[in-house]
C-alpha cells in the first residue's frame, strides 16, 4: 500500500511540474508570434523628390529671372519672345508675312492690330540700335539682341516711350512706345508692323534677312 502511495506521488509531481513548464512557455510563444508579424512602417518619401508632371522634381522647378519679368497685361511666347503689343495673345494674331505691297513689294512682316496708344513691349532683352522717322514705317524702333543676329523692328509707332534713346539697353518687357497709324498706316487701323531680321556680319540695322515673326510669336518655330 505504502509503494502505491508513492508511485501515485511521483506521478502527480510530475504532471505538475509539466504543466508548470508548459504554462510558462505560451505567454513567450504569443510574444514572439507578435513580433514577427507587427508591420513595418514604410519610410516617408520626402516633399521634395516627388515628380512633377513632365518628369521635373521640385529641385528642378527654377523661377524666372527678374530681369526677365514681363510688364503687366504682357504676354509670353513658347519661344521666349514676348509678344510686342501689351494684351494681345499668340491667338489673335494673323499671318501677313507674305501679303503683296505696293510696287510689287512682299510684307515680310505681320501687322499686330490693336487700340490707338496701346502700350508696345521690347520682345526681348537688347539694345535700341536706330529710332528712324521714315516715309512708310512712320516712327520706327530698330532693337539688336545682345548677340548682334537678330533685329526687332517695331513701327508706325504713335509716339516712342518717354526717354527713350539709340544704344539705349532694354529688357524684356519694356515699354518702347504706343501703337499708332504713323507712315503709310490707315488711321482706320491702327497697328504694330512687326519685322525680325537675321543680321549679317556688318551689323547693318536697316539690312538683313527677313524672317516671319508668326510661327516665332505662337511658339510653332523657334529663332533659326
């Protein structure tokens, strides 16, 4: 009876210690099973990486020069050019580079209608190479880029801009003068007769070759 006894000890001893160690071990098993699967946060991506439609990051995006600024009521064309006529937009502009003149003449310019005294822009930045009165042209700007190629004519001006002088610089934007019906100009229709010419090696203000302000003003051709 006594080793029945004791038998019967040793097996309930054991079985709780076997419990006992199982116990212990299931709050260490839930632990681990918790960090193995608590997400991982994904890294923020930094403001200033995101792309910019067309590709540009926000480092790419640079502002425009000062110097660069258009007057108010300006506008900008795709090539840079802004348009000479102080409101008038690339849409409202019509084609009249190849328009027959009198004595068998071609244009070779496009005549930017608009209100008697409209404010006229420099197109770009440049110097004020020749201002000329002349019989068809009336009041007449001749503007050169600062790399001499190119020649900006602006005329039947109604009057030039107050100060304005010859190898006077300008900038982009500036006012240069007014819209008028100076010249062999209809007073009917008062407009910018507006030429770019392509300058040769002597640098002649009144000679060059002619090409069509049009495409250049709607951003469809750039400066050959």
């Amino acid at each position: 009876m006594l080793t029945r006894l004791l038998a019967l000890g040793v097996v309930i001893g054991v079985a709780g210690w076997w419990l006992l160690a199982s116990g212990n071990d299931v709050p260490e098993k839930a632990a681990a099973a918790q960090v193995v699967a608590a997400p991982v946060a994904a890294a923020p991506v930094a403001e200033s990486s995101q792309a910019e439609p067309g590709g540009a990051t926000g480092a790419d995006l640079v502002a425009p020069a000062e110097g660069s600024q258009a007057a108010p009521g300006a506008t900008a064309a795709p090539s840079g050019l802004l348009l000479p006529v102080q409101g008038i937009t690339a849409a409202q502009l019509q084609d009249t580079f190849t328009d027959a003149r009198s004595q068998g003449r071609v244009h070779d310019a496009i005549d930017i209608l608009a209100a008697e005294g409209t404010p006229v822009l420099a197109v770009a930045d440049g110097t004020i190479e020749k201002l000329f009165d002349s019989e068809r042209g009336g009041l007449t700007v001749y503007q050169f880029e600062p790399g001499g190629t190119y020649c900006y004519y602006y005329a039947h001006l109604q009057r030039y801009a107050d100060g304005l002088a010859e190898k006077q610089a300008v900038k982009r934007g500036d006012m240069i003068g007014y819209v008028g019906h100076t010249g062999n100009a209809s007073p009917d229709a008062p407009h910018l007769h507006f030429e770019i010419h392509r300058l040769g090696p002597e640098k002649q203000w009144w000679k060059g070759e002619s090409l069509n302000p049009y495409p250049v003003l709607r951003g469809e051709q750039a400066l050959p």
